[in-house]
C-alpha cells in the first residue's frame, strides 16, 4: 500500500465513494484515492450514531475535499416528521452557503423542499428510496433527480438494464454491510425497540441470534458485501459511482476500502487481505451481484474477525493517510529574464491559475540555470496535493535564481493556489419557501378498506361492507370471476419488490387495466410510474413512508388519488399533516417489518419442503412469522397484531383505515371486522405499534 512517489493516479471515469463519519475519514479517504465523500451532519443524517459534523467541521471538510479535486455529498436522507422541516431548512440553507455537490434524500417531502429551496443544487435519491427497477428510476429522472443510488439486492445484469436505460446517474454499493431488509423497508427495529432506521437510528436488530426451525444461528445476518473484482464489469454497465459503506466506521477501514478500489479501477491489485482483516463478518459476498443469494452469504461479527484487526494492521493504515498524497495535476510555466522579476505561472486543470513573481535572476558565476535545473526546483511539491505535469520555461542566458527564491516563489504559488480550490462557493438558496397544501377536513369517522393476502380470506358479508378491497395482482387474475360482483372496490397490488419481475407485472397491470380493473396501490416508486403510464388510479401505501406533510403534497403533486400514511408516524404527528388528498392509516395487522431478497428459512431449508409460513424465534423467545410470496421475495412478520379498534376515535385526520391481513384465516377476520365495527377490545396480545410512542 505504499506509495513511493506520493502520487495518486487518477482513475478515469468511475467514481470511489467513501463514508465519513469525521474529518480523520474525510482524510482518510482523499488521501486513499477517493474521488468523493458522503457525510452527514448532527441531524438528518441515516447514521446518527456516527460523529457526524456541524457547521465548522463541514466548512472544513468542503475546504479539504474541492482543494483536492474530490466531491461532498450531503447524506440527509432520512424520513421526516412536521415539525422538523424548519430545522431542515435551515440545515439545507447551510449546505448552500457551504457549497456541497450534492444532497442525498429519502424522503419525497425533502426532495421537494430542496428543490423549491435551491433549484440548481443537485439531487441524489437514497437507496433508502428502495429504487431497484427502470420505472423507479425512469419516475426520479422526471422529477429532476440527478443521480439514484439503487438497492443494494440488484444483480449486475438488473444494474446494467438500469444504467443504461434510463438517463440518469447510478450508485452502486460495492462495499461493506448488507442490510437483510431492503434499505427503506425495513421497520423491525423501529417497531421493536423504537429505534427507526428510517430515522436514522436502527439498532441493528437483524445483528442479534435468530433462530429457524431450531436450528441455532444469526439468520437475519449477512455479510458484508464485496464487489472489488467486478469493477470492470460495472464500469462497462454504465455505473457513475462505487458506494463503500461505513460512516459509522473507524477512518481506518475507509483508508483500506478507498485504496483497494481505487487500485481496482487504475488496473493495480487491490489489497484484499487487508480490506478483509480491518472489519468484515465471516468474510465477504458477492451474492446478490452474481444472482446466487444462497445460504453462503450469511454471517456474523465472530472473534476470529475482531482480532484479525490487529495493532500494526491499523498503524499501517493510518500511515497511509498521515503525508498528503499529490492528486491534483498543476502546469508550471516559468519566467527569468535579466533586470526583470521572476515569474511562475500555476495552472490547475480547472482552469484555475496563478501568476507570482519574485526579485530578478542574478548574472551566474558558474553554470547557468536551464529547463532540467527549473523542473528539478519547482518539482519539490511535497506537503501539497499538488504534483507538476508539464513545465514551461522562458529563461535569459547566463542566469541564476538562488534556492530559497526558487523555493519561496514555489511555496507561494501553490498557496495561493490551494487557496482558490478551497474557496467556498455556495449555491443560491430562498428560505422564504412555505408548504401550499392547507388541509382537507377528515370524515367524522374513516371507511374502513382491507388488504387481503388470499381471496379465500374475503367473505362476502365483509367485502360488501369495505369501501375498497385490496388483493395481489396474482390473486385478482386467478380470481376475476369470483371477483366480479366487487370489481370496482379493487385495488390491485403489485410485487411490492419487483426486481426482474418489472415487465411482467406491468404486463400484467395492463392486461387488468384492459378488462376494466381501474385502481393500483403504489408502495414503491416504480408503481406510481406503472400506475401513471398505464391510466391506473392510483392510492399511496404505507411502504412509501409519507410521514409529513411536505411527502403528501409531492405525492398528490406525483398524482395519486389519496395517500396512507406510515405506521412509523405517532399518531398526534399524523393527526397534523396537511394533504389535499385523502390520509390513511394501517390500523390492524401482523405488520411485515422486513422485505427481503433471500430468504431466512431457504438458506436452511429446502423450498420443497416450506410451508406457505414459517417462523423465526429471537433470543428471548419471540415468534416471528416469516410468509413468502410466490417464491419471489419472503416477509418477516411482526410478533403481535397492530390492533386500534377501540382507538378509532383518535384517527382525527384520517379519511380511511385499513385492515392490513396477511395470515389470518376467514373466520378470525370476520371476528376481527366485527370487533372494528363495534369498537371493541380485544382479549389477545396486541401492539399498538408506534402510534403512541416516538421514534
């Protein structure tokens, strides 16, 4: 990992991305080949665990990084509740004076604010976004989104139909944890412990013992992702950007990670050895990438890994980014003519350039100086992220300049240099920006709507009685018959993931929209582009995490017809969104707190011999239900039913409820309807979910 010369060789076209949870990672990575940084700031930032930085440490990151070439991106991606978007403006003011690249988001609501706030201010769309299809992509591109950092599940085949199919930048991660839940969708450590990773502060529940069928393990825990061998092929997918995971890291592990795919992309061996012994958890994964998402990529954080971090492996590191290594390329052009001042003319490649002069040259005694003597001074650039490509002289005969002339004329030149790449240059921002949406009155009490897993769950006293009936694509084409007493209160629902389904879930929307089906429930982004595209109505679900008002008028603004609010929402916050369309909320269910690509059980067992449910059990003993849907994509089940029955009253703003049911029989959701209609208690364990606690 030496480097002799002091000189990084600048990678072509791709981009390493590195975290940075403090200024010795800022470091740590420019220093290692990083061609930009993410980091977040004391709030708003999807890692508030991490040091994160406030005004002055983000002054002086910017400052660091646009003197060394190297971009800053703004990580403000998480979900948002009313009474933060004050604080939020003022956060995003505070980038714009500061000139960051670009700012990173979630949630719809921030997205529309920053581009109300700062129009030219670059947006990237979060893989908390859960984009993994061309039509997700397709609708950020139509919303002004620059670039979308894209699901951590993809395969690169899945990457490559993305990138090079819709005009839009795209991010990869290539590098360190895998969340088991696709990133966006994941609610189990909100729900169980009040710790959202949607806002920012996930617990990491998926890290801790969960057991299948017995059979002991960490069945929620993969390991760490690593692409390092397959940067070629992403490279020629049309991939902007290499994501390395891990602002809540030690500046050590991004010096290796930086360095290793920076090798990687200039063609030098990466040192994986290394990259492996600083943090990972049983080793590494190319699962998802290669389309093998098996048994093979579960692991945990074991003592063999933590004490393959040894004392002289991070001294190692850290000498890696303790001298400054020259990135920027700089043009010298220098004059010395008798009776006439010095001159060094600086020129970076940005155009960017400076002219010192000095005393005159004196008359030399012995050998002149010449072009070899010149380069041989001027190239003593050490100390500066500066290493001198071209020279340039103009020189009269017979002259000399003395050393320390030559070296003051240097040192002020690349000072004054540095000083122009630094300069902050911010980015025209209007805090004067106000939500127009007023609000519509909610009904004296909500129409209660029900999502069904089968249609053999529906009687038909029920069905008469709901104001929509919402069932899985798969279930309405098998069903249409049966169906059609009912068919205009359905509401059809797609993969909620969709992957390399995409094409034949739009077929298959089409094919209902032709036979008179009108209404599609959109929980991701790519289901709004469907739904737009092929004339749907289109209702918002809960899995979109609108959880404030700003998120609700952008959705009305995407054209939905009215919008479920997250149950990650505490009801006195949802009681207060304002939204010209109809609000909603998840009022009963087994609520899925996990999505997931592989699944738990199938890494243990066999397809062939799994029920339509099974379950995993935690470490103290919870039962959670694990359901799978047509072999596609498996759910995780929360513990407890969410249960508001004799709470409905307290739904002030909500125009709809929805009975969310997944594995309940009919006769049970008869009970359970009956319970809703007369507001009854129920005698069972229940959860009131997040709706009387902050997360």
């Amino acid at each position: 990992m030496n480097n002799p010369t002091n000189k990084i060789e600048v990678p072509k076209a791709l981009e390493v991305l590195c975290p940075a949870g403090d200024m010795e990672s800022v470091i740590a990575a420019v220093q290692n080949g990083a061609n930009a940084v993410y980091l977040g700031m004391k709030d708003f930032s999807a890692r508030q665990s991490a040091k994160n930085f406030d005004y002055n440490d983000l002054r002086e990151a910017i400052a660091y990084c646009h003197a060394r070439g190297v971009f800053v991106y703004l990580a403000f991606n998480t979900i948002l509740f009313d009474s933060q978007f004050e604080g939020a403006k003022e956060c995003i003011a505070m980038a714009c004076e500061l000139g960051v690249d670009a700012i990173i988001v979630q949630d719809l609501g921030v997205l529309s604010l920053v581009q109300k706030m700062c129009p030219s201010m670059p947006i990237h769309a979060s893989t908390q976004m859960a984009v993994h299809t061309v039509k997700g992509a397709q609708l950020l591109k139509e919303q002004g989104v620059a670039r979308v950092v894209l699901a951590r599940e993809l395969t690169l085949q899945e990457i490559k139909e993305i990138a090079q199919t819709v005009d839009i930048e795209t991010e990869v991660f290539v590098h360190g944890a895998l969340c088991m839940s696709v990133s966006g969708q994941c609610y189990m450590s909100g729900m169980i412990g009040t710790r959202s990773g949607n806002r920012g502060n996930c617990a990491g529940t998926c890290r801790l013992p969960f057991t299948s069928n017995a059979v002991a393990g960490y069945d929620l825990s993969l390991k760490d992702s690593c692409l390092i061998n397959y940067v070629e092929e992403l490279k020629f997918a049309g991939v902007t950007s290499l994501k390395i995971e891990g602002r809540m890291k030690r500046p050590e592990y991004v010096a290796a990670a930086a360095n290793a795919y920076h090798n990687a992309i200039i063609g030098k061996e990466a040192d994986i050895d290394t990259l492996q012994a600083v943090f990972s958890r049983s080793g590494f994964t190319d699962g998802y990438l290669t389309g093998k998402a098996d048994a093979s990529m579960f692991g945990y954080r074991q003592k063999e890994d933590v004490v393959a971090t040894t004392n002289q492996i991070l001294k190692s590191l850290q000498n890696t980014y303790k001298k400054e290594q020259a990135c920027v390329a700089v043009d010298f052009h220098f004059t010395a003519h008798q009776n006439k001042p010095i001159s060094l003319t600086i020129t970076d490649k940005n155009n960017n350039q400076v002219t010192v002069t000095g005393n005159p040259p004196e008359i030399a005694q012995k050998t002149p100086m010449n072009q070899e003597s010149v380069h041989r001074s001027l190239s003593k650039l050490g100390g500066t992220p500066f290493y001198l490509e071209t020279l340039t002289t103009d020189l009269g005969e017979g002259l000399i300049v003395p050393m320390s002339a030559m070296n003051e004329l240097r040192r002020n030149a690349c000072d004054e240099l540095y000083a122009i790449r630094a300069k902050i240059h911010s980015v025209s921002c209007n805090l004067n920006i106000t939500l127009e949406a007023k609000g519509q009155a909610a009904t004296d009490y909500p129409a209660y709507r029900a999502r069904f897993a089968k249609y053999e769950q529906i009687s038909t006293a029920i069905a008469h009685k709901l104001q929509y009936i919402i069932l899985p694509i798969d279930e309405v084409i098998k069903h249409q018959e049966e169906l059609e007493p009912f068919k205009e209160k359905i509401i059809v629902e797609p993969y909620r993931i969709l992957f390399l389904w995409e094409r034949s879930q739009f077929e298959k929307l089409k094919l209902l929209k032709e036979q008179g089906y009108t209404k599609l429930i959109a929980d991701n982004l790519a289901h709004i582009q469907m739904g737009k595209e092929l004339g749907y109505i289109i209702h918002a679900g809960a899995y979109l995490n609108c959880a404030n008002s700003w998120s609700a008028e952008k959705l009305a603004e995407l054209g939905v017809t009215d919008i479920t609010l997250s149950f990650e929402t505490e009801l006195q916050k949802a009681n207060t969104v304002r939204a010209i369309k109809p609000l909603g909320l998840i009022v009963y269910g087994y609520l899925p707190l996990m999505i997931m690509k592989n699944c738990p059980i199938r890494a243990k067992h066999k397809c062939s011999d799994c029920n339509s449910t099974k379950e995993l059990t935690d470490r103290k003993g919870v039962r959670f239900r694990v359901i799978c849907n047509q072999k596609k994509y498996s759910e995780v089940l929360n513990s407890n039913p969410l249960y508001m029955a004799e709470r409905m009253h307290e739904l002030r703003n909500c125009s709809f409820a929805t009975l969310y049911f997944t594995v309940e029989t009919k006769p049970q959701i008869d009970q359970i309807f009956k319970k809703y209609q007369l507001k009854e208690p129920t005698k069972g364990e229940f959860t009131r979910g997040l709706y009387y606690r902050s997360i």
